[in-house]
C-alpha cells in the first residue's frame, strides 16, 4: 500500500492523496440533517395551521400551535448547535469513534439526535395545551399540576399522560446515555 506523507509533518499522512478536510463533509451531512428537521417541523406546522384542528372550541389554537414550533425548533436548534462545540466533538469520538459504520462521526450523532427527537413535537404540542390550561386556572406549570391537571380538567387526560410519556422518555435516553458513557469509560 502506498502511503503519501508531506516530509515537513511526517505524522501527517494519507493514503489518498487530494483535499481533504474532515470537517466540511460532516458539517455538510449534518446540515442535511438539520434542515430535514426543520422542514419536518415546519411541514408539521402547516399541518396543523391549515386544518381544521385549529377551529375555535376545539381546544387547538394559533398560540398553541405557534409556541409548540418554536419550543420544537427551539431545542432541536439547540441540541444540533451543541455539537459544534470541540470537548462535545471528542466525547462523541471517543462514545462512537472516528467513523462508526464508515460513517463520520457528526454524520451519525446528528441521524441519531434526529431519530430520537422525532415523538418530542408531539410531546410538546400536549405540553402546550397543558401549559395554556395552567395559566387559565391560574396555576404554575410544574410535574404537580401535571399529575392533577386529568383530576381537575378530564379532557385533558391523554395530554397529561403524554408529557408524562414524553419525561420519561427523556430520562431514558438520559439515564442510557449515562450507563453507555460509564461504560465506555467517558
């Protein structure tokens, strides 16, 4: 096999030789995958803005739908920007390495952020109603008036149980990401 190194920086060597940058192809990828998100939850909210869900007395409003896209892009935005960060960067190599599956190492961790992110608009369209339904009654929203909110308004029982779903789908992919790190060693 030949080996192309430059004699200045012997440790600098390739196999193939050309333009390579290892930081314009995952950052390519990765803005694929972020602006599919975006599309999907901008799509989501067409959907909901021109349907009749948003009929007055049916419990859907703009403010609803509005608040749930922007919380929705909000904390997609926020965890995608998180991975640029350099110390992010090298604990994903070291969970996943350099290039799992042949793929980059970016590439894969924003597939996977996207996969796992997909039900939360859905958690946070129930949150919505919920969150609304707190402050007309004057209530703060917190896991308490969660776990009251189906006593107190029945319709409002499937909302409850899905921002319930929805916590304890978060610490599940928190408390697997903890065990996964422990054992890696990170």
């Amino acid at each position: 096999m030949t080996v192309y190194y430059d004699p200045t920086k012997p440790e600098t060597a390739v196999v193939e030789p050309g333009v390579y940058s290892p930081f314009l192809m995952p950052l390519v990828f990765g803005a694929i995958f972020f602006l599919g998100g975006l599309w999907g939850l901008w799509k989501s909210a067409s959907q909901f803005w021109n349907t009749e869900n948003v009929r007055p007395g049916n419990g859907a409003s703009r403010r609803q739908i509005v608040s749930t896209v922007a919380v929705s892009a909000l904390v997609y935005i926020t965890c995608s920007l998180t991975l640029l960060d350099s110390a992010v960067q090298e604990t994903l190599i070291k969970a996943f390495g350099a290039r799992p599956f042949g793929v980059p190492n970016l590439i894969l961790v924003v597939a996977l952020q996207t996969l796992l992110f997909v039900p939360m608009p859905y958690v946070f369209w129930h949150w919505m109603k919920v969150t609304f339904q707190a402050l007309q009654d004057g209530e703060s929203i917190g896991v308490g008036y969660l776990l009251k909110v189906g006593r107190l308004h029945p319709d409002l029982r499937r909302s409850r149980s899905v921002c319930l779903g929805g916590l304890l789908y978060f610490l599940a992919i928190t408390g697997a990401w903890i065990v996964y790190a422990s054992n890696r060693g990170i």
